[in-house]
C-alpha cells in the first residue's frame, strides 16, 4: 500500500495528518529506511526545527489532537533525534538490559543538554525504562548502574521493566503489530504462550499506569 511516510512528512510533500494510519491500538505516522535519507536533504536553516513545526502546525499538524504523542527515535543521535527532540515535550530513555547499553544514556544525555540549550529549552527527562530484563545477577547489576546514571541526570528509573519476551522478536521478523501477534499466537500455540503474552501486556499496562500516576504528581 502506497501511503505518506514520516519521510515525506518531514521533506514537506505531505502533512502529519495526511500521512496518519489508523491501527486497531492507535494512530501511527509510519517510517521505513528510506527516512535515514532525509539528512542529507535537510539543508534549510532551523532543519532541527522540522518535526516541531510539522507536528504543531496550525492548519495540518496533529499535535493538538492527541493527549500523548510518542516519537520512536532511531539509535544514532543525529539529526533525526535531534527533531524528534526539538518536538518533544519530554524525553523517555528506554535501554535495555545489556552490558553496554548504559553507555549509551550518557552519550543520549549530552545530546539532550545540548538541545535544551540550543532549540528547545522546555524539554524534562521523564525518566529512564529497562527493556529485556531477566531475572538475573547481570539484569541486577545493570539495574543498579542504571540508577546511578539516572541520579546523575536528576532522573528516575521507572520502577516497571519490560521483561525479555520472544513474542516480540516473532512479531518483528513477521511485521506484525505486536498485540495483533500475540493474539493469533496464543489462541495455536498454548498456555505457554499466553503466559508469555500476558506478562509482555501485563508489563505495558504497569508500565502506562505507572508514567500516567507520574505525570499527575508533576
């Protein structure tokens, strides 16, 4: 199906509206490699800009139709993330649960100072989320290091993880919306299955309550 992408949306062949998909669990603005592209083409001065003024833009922006807008950003920290920044509200670490994924933090908080300095003084660190944890000694000792990086930056760890579930890793290698998956999945395949399922659910859910409750303290 030939649709609006997020690379059209940000080269300005089409607007956020008109690139929105409707899916059974939200509303996405899709992207695929060719997105990658779009920094060598974003030569205009306040490219960081870009996504903030497509996102909010009075006459086709969706910014204001929606109570949360959730900007998946790609693992560099060029200048996709920097838009993706620059539009934010607050920035959410996700990082999973691996030796040298911390390092990575450090590096995305240098990114986030220098935007909060340069083109969008209102950003907040939300917090910190681990992703594929596992019940053990390392996912613990990571835990722990994770903390101390979070404190660093004046952010919390979210004290919901997201547990590692092979459901996910199926869904991906099919490209299928992961909810969808585990649906058709646990109605063939057995309890198993749909232990796994409702522990990846049951993680989300805790996970949404948990950044909701946040947010009403703030």
């Amino acid at each position: 199906q030939d649709s609006a992408t997020m690379y059209e949306v940000m080269k300005g062949t089409a607007s956020a509206r008109e690139a929105i998909q409707h899916t059974s669990s939200c509303d996405i603005i899709p992207a695929n490699t060719i997105l990658a592209g779009i920094e060598q083409e974003l030569h205009n001065v306040g490219k960081e800009m870009t996504l903030r003024e497509k996102l909010r833009d009075e006459q086709t922006g969706v910014a204001e139709e929606y109570d949360y807008i959730l900007i998946d950003c790609p693992p560099s920290l060029g200048l996709l993330t920097v838009n993706a920044l620059t539009a934010a509200d607050y920035l959410l670490i996700p990082t999973m649960a691996e030796t040298f994924a911390a390092s990575g933090i450090t590096q995305l908080y240098d990114t986030y100072k220098s935007v909060k300095k340069y083109t969008n003084p209102a950003l907040r660190i939300d917090g910190v989320l681990l992703t594929r944890t596992e019940r053990t000694r390392v996912t613990r000792t990571i835990q722990e290091l994770t903390e101390k990086i979070a404190d660093y930056m004046g952010a919390d760890v979210y004290r919901t993880t997201i547990r590692s579930n092979v459901i996910i890793k199926e869904a991906q290698a099919v490209q299928e919306n992961v909810f969808d998956y585990i649906e058709s999945k646990a109605q063939t395949k057995g309890e198993r299955v749909s232990e796994a399922s409702r522990n990846f659910v049951n993680d989300c859910l805790n996970f949404v309550k948990e950044f909701v409750e946040k947010e009403r303290e703030q």
